[in-house]
C-alpha cells in the first residue's frame, strides 16, 4: 500500500470530501484540494480578509491503483492550459479566441485521472498567468517564474474511486490562529510577486517565445 499524508485548510471545523462538489473555477476544476505540507495549508485555511479562524484537517490517501497526472512531470504550457480551461486570465476577445486555442493545442484530457497534482495558482501565480497571456513573458522562464512562488504543490482528489480512498485522522485537527497565519500567507505572496516582477523585468525575460506566438 502506497499512502501519501495530505493536509486541507478550511475555516470549517467539520469537513466531508464528497465526490461532485467543488467550484469549478478553481485551478483544476471540481474537487477536494490538499498539500504535503502542514504550514501551507494553515496559511490557505486563512487566506481570505474575513478575522476568521480556521482548521488544518490531516488525510491519508491510499494512491494504489489511483491514475495521477502530476504537471510537474509535463510542459508547463499543459498546467496553464489547465488553469485557462478554469479560470480567465482576461475577458478580452482576444483572450478568448486565443486561449480556446492555446488549450485545444496543449490541454491535457484530465477526465481519466483520479487525482491532479501541481502548482497552486493563487493571486501570484495566476499573476504569471495573466503577464503571460499579455505576451510579457518569455516561455523560457516560465519555469523559474513558478519556482519562485513557493507556494508548493497541491492535490486535486478528482474521482469517485480517489475519495473513497481518502481517510481523515480525525484526532489530528489542527486550529489555525487568523492573524498569525494570514500574515505569513500575505507575505510569502507579496515577496512572491516581488521576486517574479524582477524576473520578468530583466534580461532573462526575451520576450520572444510568447503566447501569441505558440500557435
């Protein structure tokens, strides 16, 4: 048996992952969202500007017989194409007609999958995602751009088969205190977006390879 130990942040004291739900603009569409690492999900249990506590909730999940895409193992161009199927990076014409273009040439069918593993598109990578659909980033530090998040990978529990593979260790809830929490998350994503604004102004940055060009 291969188990891999998960952590989900909620304002919620009692959760049920329940196959079906979920908000379908979230990166990877419907599902129940977890990472490897307890601080980050005390720091997204908190996220929101709302004072309100929250709760790191600890799981199991038995990955046997599980298919997990992992976008870290594929082209980055596949993980934006994930996000663009979900979430608008502009509501301009023209990012409409070139992203349903940009998904239908580097889209990845995810429908066979149980579980989706990758980076995290809060508000600094998604920032990568919206420079980039203005043709202001280089596809060649697409990569080093998303390193420098450090934000970590999250789980996206995707099929009826993976949630009912996914065990909660109900004695290990874990309160989050707001401020302290939401301060670290607010910083680590300021100090993200500072470091990736310096990429993306420097010599690094070609601006040759971009996203109209990728057709």
């Amino acid at each position: 048996m291969n188990n891999l130990i998960l952590f989900h942040g909620t304002v919620e004291k009692a959760v049920v992952p329940t196959f079906g739900l979920g908000n379908d603009k979230h990166d990877y569409g419907k599902g129940f969202y977890l990472t490897e690492r307890i601080e980050l999900a005390k720091e997204w249990a908190v996220c929101k500007p709302n004072d309100t506590n929250g709760w790191v909730h600890k799981y199991k999940l038995d990955t046997d017989g599980l298919k997990i895409l992992d976008f870290q193992e594929n082209n980055v161009l596949a993980w934006l194409a994930e996000l663009m199927k979900h979430r608008a990076a502009s509501d301009s014409k023209r990012y409409r007609v070139l992203a349903d273009k940009f998904i239908s040439k580097y889209g990845i069918d995810t429908n066979e999958y149980d579980v989706i593993k990758g980076w995290r598109a809060n508000a600094s990578y998604f920032y990568i995602a919206k420079e980039f659909v203005r043709d202001n980033i280089d596809i060649d530090i697409l990569e080093e751009l998303l390193s420098l998040g450090g934000l970590g990978i999250q789980y996206c529990i995707k099929s009826e088969l993976a949630y009912s593979k996914l065990q909660e260790f109900k004695e290990d809830l874990v309160p989050v205190d707001y401020a302290e929490f939401n301060e670290k998350y607010n910083y680590r994503d300021i100090s993200a977006r500072q470091n990736m604004r310096e990429l993306i102004n420097s010599d690094e940055n070609k601006v040759t390879k971009v996203f109209s060009t990728l057709f």
